[in-house]
C-alpha cells in the first residue's frame, strides 16, 4: 500500500492510519478532532487513493440518504439515525470544502469536452462551390479517331453508364477503354470526370492532372474547371484558386462562372489556417 505521509499540528497522517481508524467514516460523520480533519483534508487533496475513497463513501451516502426506508434491511436505531444525518450534512460540506481549496491552491476542473462541434463558417461556401450541377455533356462526335475498335467499343459501353449516372460503372469501363488507347482524349477526360462524380477524388485529380500537360487538348479548359471543383471537395483552398485563374485566363465557356467563385472565395485561406470566429 502507497503511504502518503502528512504531518499538521503534529498530527501524522498516511494511507494505512486512514484506512485502519476509519477516518474517512469519522470525517463524514464529523468525529474527527479539528487537528485530525485538517490534517485528513491536506492529506487526500494529494492523494488520490483517499479522495476517490473519500468520493465513493460521499456518493454512497448521498444513495443511503435517497433510498426509501422501506427497503432498507437493517432497522433504523437512534444511531443509525445519528449515522445517516451526519453522512448527508457531511456530504455537502465535503463537496463545498474540495470545491473551495481547489480554487484556493490555483486547480480549476477540466472543463468537458462539449459534444457540439460548432460548424465551420466556410463549410457552405466549399459545398457550394465543389457541387457539380451538371456534368459534362457527352457528344458523340468526339470518339472519332480511335486506333482501336476494341477501345471505341468500351469507350461507348463506358458512356452508356455516363449518360445513366452509373459512374462507378463507367469508371472501369473508361479506365480500360484508355489503357488500349492511351491516345484516345474523350476516354481519358471522361474517365477523370467519372471519378469525381463517383467521389473518388484523389484519383480523379490524379487523371485529369495527366490532361493539363502541354500540347494539344479540346478539353484544357474544362480539365482545370472540374480540378478546381474537385480541389474544393477537399478543402484545398490554394489549387482551386490556381485551377480557377486557368480558366479565367484561356477566356472559355467558364470564365465568367470562374471570375465569379473566384469573388466568392475572397482572400480565404486553407482549412486549417482560417482564423477563430470573433466572440
């Protein structure tokens, strides 16, 4: 057993006296001299054995005290009146006595984790500006010039999934159509456009990211437009800016609704640097 020695008007206290002369039973029910209990008290505010000792007798008390008397076994003798008063009195001035030196020697309790999460103030703008209302139209002029009928027929088979919504379907039908002709811009595009709209985010930055390199591109705009909405999913605040000002600056069908997201996010900054909201 731990000793946990406290000495106060030359009355010496540990673990064992406690335990052994009762003197968490005496405390409560106020046996205690005025020596003994300011020694006690000095006592289980360091130790934490005691004063979850301490707590139990309290909170056992305090069930003695509520619990009606007919279902109480043992009869009610003048000392067990005695007993049973002076545990509920003592109880309250062992809370009112651990609250007041508390806040005497500096402790403050642990505030609580509160279990509502306060939302964050740009969480609407980012669903707003990541929502995709419309995907991109399908038209059917652009599968010409495949090397291969075999990819234009898995391209077409992926596209019939597209055009019903059934992206997850039409993920792995384009990712084929494109790996037997790598050549082929319609698979890959729409491919990296199935994915976003499949919510798999990370890949589809990582396809339409191949369709920003140099050279020739039908789709260079649009391939910056839907990066910079995919960005938005994640939160990134700084790569869909960059993607944005793309698209503002080849002047195409989404330049003005780029110049206007571009307005709406402001000087916003990532996530995770966005100042605390004033009280």
């Amino acid at each position: 057993m731990t000793l946990n020695y406290i000495k106060l008007g030359g009355i010496e206290m540990n673990c064992q006296q406690v335990e052994e002369q009762e003197v968490i039973e005496r405390y409560l029910a106020e046996k205690l001299s005025e020596q003994e209990s300011a020694a006690f008290e000095e006592h289980f505010l360091g130790c934490k054995q005691c004063f979850e000792e301490l707590r139990l007798h309290h909170a056992a008390a305090a069930e003695m005290r509520l619990r009606p008397l007919r279902t109480r076994q043992m009869p009610l003798t003048k000392w067990n009146q005695a007993w049973l008063k002076g545990l509920a009195v003592a109880a309250v001035l062992v809370l009112a006595f651990v609250s007041v030196m508390f806040l005497r020697r500096g402790h403050s309790p642990e505030p609580q984790q509160s279990s509502v999460v306060p939302p964050d103030l740009h969480e609407e703008l980012f669903k707003e500006l990541a929502a995709i209302n419309v995907p991109p139209l399908y038209v059917p002029s652009t599968i010409r010039g495949s090397k291969s009928d075999r990819a234009l027929e898995k391209f077409r088979h992926g596209m019939e999934n597209y055009q019903k919504g059934n992206y997850l379907e039409a993920v792995g039908v384009l990712q084929e159509a494109s790996e037997l002709d790598p050549s082929h811009m319609p698979s890959r595009f729409y491919l990296g456009i199935s994915l976003l709209m499949a919510n798999q985010t990370d890949e589809a930055i990582g396809q339409l990211s191949k369709l920003v390199e140099p050279g020739s591109n039908p789709y260079s705009e649009e391939v910056h437009w839907y990066l910079a909405k995919a960005y938005f999913k994640k939160r990134e605040v700084s790569p869909a800016r960059k993607e944005l000002e793309a698209v503002v600056a080849r002047n195409g069908p989404h330049a003005e609704e780029a110049k206007k997201e571009l307005e709406k996010l402001g000087n916003m900054a990532e996530p995770g640097q966005l100042p605390s909201p004033s009280p």
